[in-house]
C-alpha cells in the first residue's frame, strides 16, 4: 500500500511557475519551409576538429525527418561520411562545389560561404 502512494506522488506536480512544461503547447514548432524557401549557406571549416576540413551546410527550416534524408544523399553522392547536429549537416572533407550542385537540383537556394 505504501509503495502504491509513492507512485503516484512522484508525477505529481505540486508547483510550477509557468505552466505544464510537457504540454505539446510550450513545444517550439519547426517550421517545414520548402526547399525554394530556404536561404542555405555551403562552407568548408578545419575550426574545432584536430586540422580535419568538414563541409558544413547551414540554414535549415525543415523537420529533422527531411534533415536525415537529405544528409544519406549527400553522404552517398559525396561517398564520405557525414552528421545531423543542431539543424546543420556536417559532410567529412572538402566538397563545398559537389554539395552545391545537388542542394540545387534539389531546389534549395545556397550559396558558398567563406573563403
């Protein structure tokens, strides 16, 4: 019987200041832009990563779903490895040229970014 109190008093909220924090109503709502829509940003940095150059593709406004399908394309047309971090892409190796070309087949508007 104790063990049955416990339970329940452990979801129980006894205050919050600003609402139900779990509430799909506090949730940040992605907006899912096409991809016409989308101001891209293509640049190859070495910054934070042991002298390794990754191409890094910034500007998304899309579901993290359609994030991860772009990416396995880049990461097979590019033949290297890849990652999905904070709304941006991160392809292994010089390729700011490659991953342009297809972001525009695509229909994505980008534009090299940096030296």
């Amino acid at each position: 019987m104790a063990s049955d109190k416990r339970k329940s008093s452990e979801n129980r909220v006894v205050y919050s200041e600003f609402g139900n924090h779990d509430s799909p109503a506090t949730e940040r709502a992605t907006p899912n832009l096409p991809p016409e829509k989308q101001d891209l940003r293509v640049q190859a940095t070495r910054a934070g990563r042991k002298g390794k150059t990754v191409t890094v593709i910034t500007g998304f406004q899309t579901t993290p779903e359609t994030l991860q399908g772009l990416l396995k394309h880049l990461k097979t047309q590019c033949g290297t490895g890849g990652t999905l971090k904070d709304n941006t892409i991160e392809i292994q190796g010089e390729h700011k040229q490659k991953i342009l070309d297809i972001l525009k087949q695509k229909g994505y508007k980008a534009k090299i970014s940096g030296g």
